[in-house]
C-alpha cells in the first residue's frame, strides 16, 4: 500500500541565466537536465549556474508563449 517510491524525474525545465538573462523564452525550448551552465556565458568563458525550475506539466509549447502568464 505503498506509494512513497514514487520518482519524480524532471526532464525538462525553464532556465534564466542571472548573468546575460538567457533564457527558455529567448530560446523557444526547454532546458534539459545536464544543462546547468548559461551556454551564452560559455563561450566568453564564464561559468554562470542558471537558474532552474521545473517545466509544468500542462505548459504550452508554443515558442514565445511562456511568458503570457501575469
Ligand atoms: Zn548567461
């Protein structure tokens, strides 16, 4: 009767660089697990930790609508 294993893995996640502001809307997709580091910032060679949260499940994936919520 169980049900405390259950596993959450979150595979996709909007991302916000506090740095440049990259970010998910700029982009159009998600972010995926491995991507921690604002690619933009990678290639000046800095190594700026982005901000991440969870994608909700009932999120559009329309490009350019992620930011219609007020
Ligand atoms: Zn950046």
């Amino acid at each position: 009767m169980s049900t405390t294993t259950k596993q959450t893995n979150i595979l996709l996640w909007h991302y916000s660089c506090p740095d440049c502001g990259f970010s998910d809307a700029d982009t159009g997709y998600h972010g995926q697990t491995h991507m921690i580091h604002c690619e933009v910032c990678l290639e000046d060679n800095r190594h700026v930790k982005l901000k991440r949260w969870p994608v909700d499940h009932d999120s559009s994936t329309l490009p350019g609508g992620a930011l219609s919520r007020s």
